[in-house]
C-alpha cells in the first residue's frame, strides 16, 4: 500500500518550506507569496495528489472548518419538517464549497449530559424553543446563529423570513383568505407570524388532524410552504390556492397555483456569511436581519 503524500514531500518537491505549502493549500492571503511559487506548489500538490489533513489546517489557520447545524423535526408537522431538511441541504452544499464540513448537533430535551462537540467553528440554529436556543448556546463558547427564531438577545445572529407583509395585505384585501400554516417551534417566532391576524383568517394545521374538506369550501386558501401548498391540493381548487414556496423548490408546484418566491437560497447565504464573518472575528451592526418575500 503506498505510503499517504505529506506536506513535508510537498514541500521537498517544489523547494519551499513547509509553512509556505501549508499557507498555499489553505489559502492564506494574509502572508505574501508570489503567484509563481503559488502556482507550482499548487501544481506539485495535484500531480502528488496531496489533501491536506483536517488537523493540519486546523493547526495552520486556528479553524477545524466544521460548521454545526442544530434542529428537530416535529411530529404532525410533515411539511415544515421538509423545509427544515431542504434548508439544511442548502447549508451542506455551499458549506462544503467553501470546504467546511457540516456536523449534526443534536437537540436533547431536558438532558444535563448533552453532548458537546468542542472541534466546531459555530453552530446555525435552525427553529429551536427559546429553551432549547438557550440551552444549545449556552453549551459552546463558539458563534451560534439563530435562523426562523426570535431570541431576544442582541449577542446572537437572528435571520428569519418576514412574512407579515405580504400576509396581511392579502389577507385584508380578501375576505375569503385563510392563512394556513404548521406551527414553528419558537414561540416569539411563531407569534410575529401571527400577530394580528384574526382567528378566522387563521388556520394552524395539524398533519393527524387534518379539517373536514368543507373547511376549504369556498376560501382562498394561502399556504405557508411548498410542501404544504402540495398537502392541500385535494381539498382546495389551484385556482383558490397561494402558497408562499422556497424559490428552490417551487417548481414542483402545479402551474394552476399562485406561488409566492421566499428566498431560501438568500436566506442561507446570509447565514453561512454571517457565520464566516463571525468566526473570523468581523462582527456585522446589525444583528437581526429578516428576508423578505415578494
């Protein structure tokens, strides 16, 4: 078996020293190499087909490039529970561009025993209780960014969809829309969603306890989510059907469907720049920043 490429055969190869492969590979602008060296090391290292390890980066850029991503999935919430997974998703796959590994930090009620993953840059929180958020932050001397929470703490990151807007001007403008939605785990969250809309243009939808199809008869029905928009489909006509969808997964929605874009995409982006920002010790002002839909 043939013995694993180092940096220090690296190094040999193209007649530098260790640390300047080592700044190479991990992309260190902060120290002044000319393009030239860059790109033989750079050249070496591919005809060697050298990685350089996880703790060697970590040793050379003081990061273990590990990204903790935190959530639960909610009985009776199916829907809700697919958008969380297809946000994740979305971190996973530009984390990973950016070469961060993503690890799952689990979320365990009332359990002094949590595990805590000391290896991690930070965590993104993703609609958690604001016990849970507390507990989870509390348990890591890292960056912890909250997504689709209010916490009301301006220590932490907060990045959530403003639905409002859009909600209550269509829901004023039409006496037969009914916003429906599944719960958010986060009760201050769950709360600006909802405030000021009335109880009658108001449904939280339960998955085992779906309402009688006469509920639908005759409503305009806005659905909050893509995969929810799909659930309702055979109670509601697509004519008297909106929903507000994450512009990645929209265009599995039938085209008799009014769709609203809510940008996940940006919603991602600005949490994994946040975090990037803030393990790199550049705080932004603003700490609560909210997406806005069309």
């Amino acid at each position: 078996m043939s013995q694993r490429v180092t940096v220090k055969d690296v190094a040999a190869q193209a007649g530098v020293s260790v640390a300047t492969v080592s700044y190479i590979m991990n992309n260190r602008t902060d120290v002044k190499i000319s393009d030239a060296t860059r790109k033989k090391v750079l050249q070496i290292a591919n005809l060697l087909n050298y990685t350089p390890s996880a703790a060697a980066k970590s040793l050379v850029t003081g990061k273990n490039f590990i990204i903790g991503v935190s959530y639960r999935l909610v009985d009776n919430s199916p829907s809700r529970n697919l958008e969380i997974t297809g946000f994740v998703n979305l971190l996973i796959e530009r984390l990973n561009r950016m070469n961060y590994d993503v690890m799952f930090i689990p979320v365990i009620k009332n359990d002094d025993n949590l595990p805590v993953r000391k290896n991690i840059d930070g965590i993104i929180a993703i609609d958690l209780s604001e016990q849970e958020f507390r507990d989870l932050s509390g348990s890591y001397l890292v960056p912890v960014i909250a997504v689709d929470m209010i916490v009301n703490d301006d220590l932490f990151y907060q990045i959530h969809t403003n639905f409002s807007s859009f909600t209550t001007k269509k829901l004023s403008e039409d006496s037969d829309s009914v916003l429906v939605m599944e719960k958010y785990v986060n009760e201050n969250y769950m709360d600006y969603i909802c405030n000021n809309i009335p109880d009658s243009k108001l449904c939280i939808l339960d998955a085992a306890n779906m309402p009688d199809k006469k509920f639908f008869s005759g409503k305009h029905i806005i659905a909050l989510g893509t995969y929810l928009a799909l659930m309702l489909k055979p109670y509601v006509a697509e004519n008297h059907l909106t929903a507000i969808a994450s512009d990645v997964y929209m265009h599995i929605l039938p085209d008799n469907i009014t769709v609203v874009e809510s940008d996940a995409t940006k919603k991602a982006n600005v949490a994994i720049n946040l975090m990037l920002n803030a393990i790199d010790r550049k705080f932004e002002v603003n700490h609560i920043y909210e997406i806005n839909i069309d």
